[in-house]
C-alpha cells in the first residue's frame, strides 16, 4: 500500500509508518510553547527522527478542544523556518499539518511533503488546487464542526458509516480536483467532535472505514478519551495506553500512526507486525 507525495512513494503495507508531532505552538494540549522557538523545534524533530519517525507532522496552530484560530501570517512565521532547517539537515518526510492553502502552498515549497488537514480539504477551498498543482500527499481528516465547538455535542447515528461515507465523498471530489487517489489517505479524527463512546467504536471498527485500499492514519497519541477511560486527569498516565492502542490498531490493520513518543510506539508496531507475518 503506497503514499505518493512528491516523487516519493511511501509503503505502509507491511511496515507500519510511524508520523512524529512537532507542534510550533503556545497553547497544544500536550506540549505547547515547548517548540515555539525554531531552534528547539528543529532539535526535537532531530531527535524523533533518531527514534525512527517515518514523518514529521509540523503544525503551527492548535486544533485542541476550544483552540481560536492563528492568523495566517503567524503560522507562516512559526512554520517556515522550522520546515526548511529540516529539509537542509535531512531527508526525512516532512508534513505541514494545516487547513489554509496558502500555508500549505509555502510550505511544499520550502521543503514538506505532505499535508495533514484536519478539515478533510474542507476548510479552505483551494487547498485541493494547492495538492493538484504540487502532487503532495494528503492526510484527509474528518472532523465534525471546528476546534472551538467541535466537543459541545457531537451525534452520529452511525459514527463509522457516516465517515466511511464521508471519506469515500472526499476521494472522489480529491479526483475530480486533479489529485492522484495514490497521494490520498484517510484520518477519522478521534477526538475531533467525538465523544468517548465515538472514539471507541472507531477503535474497534477501523477495518470498516477503509476506502479503495487507501491507508488509514490515526492519532490517538495521548487523547483526553484515554484519561477519560482510565479515570485520570495525569496525562502521563495516556503513555502506554497509547502504546497499547498502537499495537491493537496495528493488528486490525491501520498503516499509520500520529505520535508524541516515536520510540515505543515503533517498537510496538515491529513486534506486532513480527507476530502478524508468523501467522
């Protein structure tokens, strides 16, 4: 199973790709403002790539519950020079995880591969042109309203066969939009306008939201629903459960993996797939 982006071609069949968070921002629910400085977000994307992340995700505006809007010229500023020390000091996969085509557009051009929208190519509409015209990969997500309101009250009468549907939409108007099927894969947003029950189920029914043999990317990297399950406000205590989760999904299937500690969570995905090709 193959990602295009960019002349690259990513295989995420058999190996399991691993995507490591970078986020360039002050108020992420996990790390934010740690990386604000373009120097200390360089040398943390160094060092998750020494622990074997396939892709850098660099977002520079917060998509947590209740997360206002970045101004477009700010996100430039706090992206751009992170994305083009990265692609002087190494080859590794870098992705703009953002939903503005002109963030998108600027950051393909310095030097990242992929875009990551959360809005699933809704939020602006020339982002597709943007992936037509510069044959980046896509991470199309779904998300159920915006960051501000998307957990007031989300409902679904069925949460995996309205984003299965919506992901099979999305391809066909990528398609139409001039974007290669190859360069497309699919997120069901956990924790984007979903309640706990939601992000279970799609958990346990990943398998269902496959579209055309497209890969399947989640991020379930330290989510509050983990807390949630567990009765914990310390999100220290999400650590292995997400690495828990990182095996589970494995098995059932998804190829790519959205994570804040690269390490284990690759580790988990190695020992799993060992077991799955003894089988």
């Amino acid at each position: 199973m193959i990602l295009a982006c960019r002349g690259r071609e990513i295989d995420v069949g058999t190996r399991a790709g691993v995507m490591g968070i970078l986020n360039v921002t002050g108020d992420s629910f996990s790390d934010g403002g740690r990386f604000l400085n373009p120097e200390a977000a360089v040398a943390h994307a160094l060092q998750l790539i020494s622990e074997g992340a396939d892709i850098i995700d660099i977002g520079g505006e917060s998509t947590r519950p209740g997360a206002t809007p970045v101004p477009e010229e700010e996100e430039l500023r706090r992206v751009l020079p992170v994305i083009e020390s990265l692609a002087r000091q190494t080859d590794c996969t870098l992705s703009i995880d953002t939903s503005k085509a002109r963030v998108a557009r600027a950051a393909v051009q310095a030097g990242a591969h992929i875009v990551n929208d959360v809005t699933g190519l809704r939020g602006d509409p020339a982002m597709a042109q943007v992936l037509a015209d510069t044959g980046a990969g896509v991470i199309v997500m779904h998300m159920q309203g915006t960051p501000r309101d998307m957990q007031k009250s989300p409902h679904y009468r069925d949460v995996v066969a309205e984003i299965r549907e919506f992901f099979r939409l999305s391809l066909s108007e990528a398609i139409r939009s001039g974007i290669h099927p190859m360069s497309v894969a699919f997120d069901p947003g956990i924790g984007f306008g979903k309640t706990v029950p939601h992000n279970l189920e799609l958990i346990a029914r990943s398998a269902e939201l496959r579209v055309e043999d497209r890969p399947l990317l989640y991020g379930v990297s330290r989510k509050s629903f983990i807390g949630k399950v567990l009765d914990s406000d310390d999100s220290a205590d999400r650590f292995w459960p997400t690495v828990a989760l990182t095996s589970l999904l494995r098995e059932k299937g998804v190829n790519l993996f959205r994570v804040h500690d690269v390490r284990p969570n690759r580790e988990a995905l190695r020992m799993t797939e060992a077991i799955l090709q003894a089988q």
